[in-house]
C-alpha cells in the first residue's frame, strides 16, 4: 500500500493543485484549487474529513487556502457502550481529528464540532432541525465560505446523507457558494438523478498519498481494537483505506442542487 496507483483519470491531470474534469479535455472546466477558498468541508465523523479529502486539505495547507473541518458529530457511536465510555471515546475521536489535520498540514486547524448525537442525525426534525441549519450558516458567514465539500447524498451511511440535506439547506442562504460532494461508502447503484446533476472532478495526490496515510492513522481507534471491552467495534475496512489512498482524490461538483437533494 506504500506505492501510490496509478491515476485512472480519463483526463491529462495539469496540475496537482487543479481539480481536473473528468473525461472533458476542456481547460475551461479546471478549478484551481486556490479559487475555492474558504473551503468548509463538512464531516459527520471524524475520520471522514481525512478519508473523503485528506488531499484536497493538504493541498490547501500548501497554498495556504483556508480550511475550516465542520464536525457534526464525535463519533462517539463507532463502539458501543455506557454513556461516560461513549463520551470518552469522542474524546479521542476529537483529538484523533485534529492530529489528524495537523498531519495533513494545518497548523492551527479550524474545526468546529456540532457533538450532534452520533447515529441519530437523521431523527433531528422541526425546531432542532432549523438550529442546526442556522449554527451552518453562523458558521459559514462567519467564515466568509465560499465552497463546501459534503458527503454524497446517496452515501449508504443515514448521518452521511443528512449531513449532505443540511449543507444544502444551509446554502440556500449563500447563492453563490460552490458545492462540492465526496463519497464514503456508495451505493451498490448510483441514482441516475443523481449523477446527472453532478459534474466528476478528480485531485491528484500522488506525491502526497504518504501525507493522507499517515493521517488516516491518526485515527487510531478506527483501526485497531480499543480495548478487550469494546473489541467488537467498527473498523475502516481495508478495502476502504485502499480506496481512499488511491493517487487521486474524486469529488463531484453539483450542479442542480434541488435535483440533487431531492434523493
Ligand atoms: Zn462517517
């Protein structure tokens, strides 16, 4: 795993600080990545920041492009147990973040963690609902954020596609803000809705791929047994981490943001 892949991208990638279209050789179509600043990229676990965009942050840790990690949740769920083990496990999936961000080069990096309740974003309705959408948005403007980077609405994980439902929502407030979505654990079929709303865009991050893995190994406790209590715990398949290590790093631009949501 310490060799980086091959870039399958069907486009000539230009630079590595571009995200490059995918199968239009059109140069009008290339987003430097220093025009995207500031990026909000908004992560319902920690790990997924790292996992979903550990280039695209550590590219912007180079070029000195703002980055701020929305947090929405600690994480606290990923192994089970009483509420003081939960709330010590987030914890330490709160400072396995921010190492992780570090590694990936930000000095002093900017998260800010919701501590919504890990699992349950999707039971949050009506007036909890709003207060979410409105923290987004106090955030964003406080920020002066001009793209953000949400999981796929068709992520097979619930917290993955509501963190994505309350990006949307938040940036009805924001016209001009860039949208960006990164997948985690797709679907066994891609909504043709969804794909048609989207434009592929792909990072090279071949000659930082060292950088990501080590951070993904900021987060421990998703790698190895915690302890012989909570031996039974989730952990990143290695099919996952092989996935995320590849050489380039894909993202989708969305288009037609209702068409999108309307999953
Ligand atoms: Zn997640």
């Amino acid at each position: 795993m310490d060799q980086a892949e091959n870039v399958d991208c069907t486009y000539h990638v230009h630079s590595s600080y571009n995200l490059e279209p995918v199968g239009r050789p059109s140069q009008q179509d290339v987003i430097p990545i220093s025009a995207l600043g500031p990026v909000l990229i908004a992560s319902p676990h920690p790990d997924d920041e790292t996992l979903g965009c550990g280039g695209l942050i550590a590219r912007c840790a180079e070029i000195t492009c703002p980055v701020s990690v929305l947090s929405m949740t600690n994480g606290e769920g990923s192994h089970p147990g009483d509420k003081a083990w939960e709330e010590n496990l987030g914890n330490i999936r709160k400072l396995e973040q921010h190492s992780a961000l570090e590694t990936l080069g930000l000095k002093k990096p900017d998260i800010i963690s919701l501590a919504l309740s890990d699992g349950g974003l999707e039971q949050l309705k009506g007036e909890m609902y709003k207060r979410v959408v409105a923290v987004i948005q106090d955030v964003m403007q406080s920020r002066r954020i001009r793209t953000v980077f949400v999981p796929a609405i068709d992520d097979c994980h619930a917290d993955h596609r509501q963190t994505a439902h309350f990006l949307f929502e938040a940036v009805s407030k924001f016209p001009k803000m860039h949208f960006f979505s990164y997948q985690i654990w797709p679907p066994a079929v891609r909504s043709a809705q969804v794909t048609a709303s989207e434009m592929s865009y792909c990072l090279n991050i071949s000659d930082i791929v060292c950088v990501k893995r080590r951070a993904i190994h900021q987060h421990q406790s998703q790698l190895n047994p915690i302890n012989t209590a909570h031996a039974e715990g989730f952990r990143m398949p290695p099919k996952l981490i092989k996935e995320k290590l590849k050489a380039y790093e894909s993202y989708a631009l969305v288009r037609d943001l209702p068409a999108w949501c309307s999953q």
